[in-house]
C-alpha cells in the first residue's frame, strides 16, 4: 500500500474541497482493499451516489470515505439525516472509512468504522437549514463514534503504518454476521459489548453487568426483561469470538 497521494489528479480543479476529494478518491481506489472479502481493490460508484462513494465488485459491501487533516473521535458530519437512517434500519450502510493525512498528502491513518455498528442510537439528526440557506429545510446527521465499541473501528493504516491485511480482515470479518439481523438486534448486541468495554476489565461476570441495568433500560425503556436480554446477548458475543464462558456466571474477553 503506497502511502503517498498523487497531486497531479486534482490539477484541473480549482476549489480546496474538489481538489481534496478527487486526490483522497484516487488514493483509496488505487490502494485500499475489500475488508469482507478477499478482493484486492474497489470500485467508484456514480457521483451523486447516498452514502456510498466505493462497492466491493466481489461482495458488494459499501464504503463512504471521509477525509480530515485531523479525524473526529467524538462526533462525524455525514449526509442526509434520512438517506443514512434509512440505510441503518435496512442493513445497508456503508463502512466509513476515515481518511487522516498531512499537509503534504501523505496518509497518516485510515480507520474503517464497521457498517454493522451502524445503528439507530449513533446517528444523530441535525437542525434543519435555515430559510435562507440554499438547501432550506434540509436535515443532516452526525455520526456519534463516541457511542461506537472500539471493536467497531478497525485501523487499515495507523500513524503511518500498514496494518496487515490478514488481520484487518479478521477484525473486520468477525462481526459481518451482526449484518444479518435487524437493527434492533443488533443494537442489543452493540450496547452489550460496549457496556463490556466500559468496564475495563478482562474478567467479568454478570453482576457487574446487572448493575448497568439502568443504562440498558435508558436505551431500551419498554423492555421489562433487561437482564434475560444481557444474557442473550452475552451469548451472542461468545459466538462472534469476542468473549468465553469460564463458568457459571463469569466471562473473559478474548482480545
């Protein structure tokens, strides 16, 4: 993977942003791979295209790539407010791709923020545009990462270094079956695992999760079963690989 961005792309292009997407869109095309399969490289969709700027030719997963001097780690600006929400629910969204780069074009990380994290609690719905901007009325989202588990951000390339491919893909590849199931669902699972993060702790068992149950009823008020629920997807973790059962009531993360 060549670090280094070809300039020359964005020399018939007057304004900063065009030069920088079409420089940022020529890097990623020429070098990034598919991470839920084992294609070698992408292919650009048609401009204009919501929410998707890359698709996998082979599996057809989607990529939206975003570029940044320096990239957001509490809240991202995406698109329509509807177009992605409508996405999310459908199982359809894109895996972001977080492109970090210096003055001089070189690339300085890219991180994936896995599709399957992709849910209705981390997309925020911006004001709408005033009256007299020139799309009044519009509604525009952000992406809260702060509220994503750390297993949902997979780095490619970290502070200048190639990650290697075999174990891009395996981190990424691990959660591919959360796309499966439908938003709710997944929300359960993703919720769970970052209320495991949170602890801090590579042992663990279900009390310490038991008395986090005010946070999974704040996100799920009309559950009356939340601690079935943890149990449930406890099990649904085990079996991405993402923790072990030790015995009765106590758990281990795997990595």
């Amino acid at each position: 993977m060549e670090l280094s961005c070809d300039l020359s792309l964005a020399a018939k292009y007057h304004s900063p942003s065009q030069q920088a997407r079409v420089i940022s869109e020529g890097w990623f095309l020429r070098n990034v791979y598919c991470l839920a399969c084992d294609a070698d490289s992408v292919k650009q969709t048609r401009a204009n295209t919501k929410s998707t700027d890359f698709v996998c030719p082979k599996c057809t997963h989607r990529y939206e790539l975003k570029t940044f001097h320096r990239r957001p780690h509490g809240s991202l600006v995406d698109g329509a407010f509807k177009a992605m929400m409508d996405h999310v629910t459908a199982g359809t969204a894109p895996t972001l791709c977080l492109l970090e780069r210096t003055e001089e074009w070189q690339i300085r990380s890219l991180t994936a923020i896995h599709s399957s994290f992709l849910v209705p609690d981390v997309v925020e719905k911006r004001p709408p545009l005033g009256p007299k901007a020139r799309r009044a009325g519009w509604v525009g989202c952000n992406i809260r990462l702060d509220q994503i588990a750390s297993d949902g951000e997979i780095a490619v390339v970290d502070d200048g270094v190639v990650q290697p491919v075999s174990e891009v893909r395996k981190r990424f590849q691990r959660f591919l079956p959360l796309a499966r199931k439908s938003a709710e669902q997944r929300g359960w699972t993703l919720l769970t695992l970052r209320m495991v993060r949170g602890l801090g702790k590579n042992f663990f068992n279900l009390q310490d999760l038991y008395a986090l149950e005010s946070d999974f009823a704040k996100a799920y008020p009309e559950n009356r079963h939340i601690k079935d629920k943890i149990r449930q997807q406890l099990q649904i973790l085990r079996d991405l690989g993402v923790l072990a059962f030790e015995e009765r009531g106590e758990y281990r993360l795997l990595d």
